[in-house]
C-alpha cells in the first residue's frame, strides 16, 4: 500500500517534470546545455525507477486482490512512457506520451490502493455482513 503512495508521487513528479522544465530551460540558460545533455539519462533513470516501484506494487496488490486488469493498466502506461523515453515517436511527442503514461500509472495505483485497502477491510472482518 504504500509502495502505491510512492508510485503515485513518482508519477506526480513526472507531471512536475514534465510541466515546468520547459519553464526552467527558457529562465535559465546557463543550465540549458547542461540540462539538455543529460535529459535523456535522466528519463531513462526516472523511467526505470517507475517500472521497479510500479512493478512491485501492482504485482504485491496482485497477490492481495487478484485483480489482473489493475495490473494490464499499469503495464500499459509503462509501456506508453517508455516509448516516451526512447523517442520512438520523435522528441515531440515526449512530454505528451510521458503525460499519457504517467496519468495511466497513477490510475492504475490509485484502483490498486483502493482494491488492497478493500482486501484487507474483508480480511479484517470488516467487509464481512453480520
């Protein structure tokens, strides 16, 4: 459940990412080239970090709710920011794929948060009727 948080704060940071740097290259050109030559390291870094947390917790909620379709979803919106991150469609597209990608990953945690969170009420004995 909690690797669901971490997930969901990745995928903000992707958002935040992807949402300001244009910002930040365009007030500070100083940093424009240095920031422009590791930008692909970076999202390739950031992108693996995705799919071992994403991984790890849509499989973990796997295993308590049984819901394959949480985690189809999640690897769908993996697949779509990896594409982003490996240019196949040209560096334009870039921040709209990692966008799309990033808000599939993020729904995908926030359903497998809610089905974890309800497996362990029936666990629990809450989800029982008395």
């Amino acid at each position: 459940m909690k690797v669901d948080v971490i997930g969901l704060v990745l995928s903000g940071s992707c958002f935040l990412h992807c949402l300001l740097l244009p910002v930040a290259l365009v007030a500070a050109p100083s940093l424009a080239v240095w920031l422009g030559e590791t930008e692909t390291s970076v999202h390739w870094l950031l992108f693996v970090v995705a799919l071992l947390v994403s991984g790890w917790a849509l499989l973990t909620g796997l295993r308590r709710h049984g819901a394959w379709l949480v985690v189809a979803v999640g690897a769908v919106g993996l697949v779509v920011m990896g594409v982003a991150a490996a240019h196949l469609f040209g560096a334009s597209m870039e921040v709209a794929l990692t966008l799309t990608g990033a808000s599939i990953v993020a729904l995908a945690h926030l359903v497998n948060l809610r089905l974890t969170l309800g497996a362990a009420r029936a666990v629990d004995g809450e989800g029982c009727q008395r």
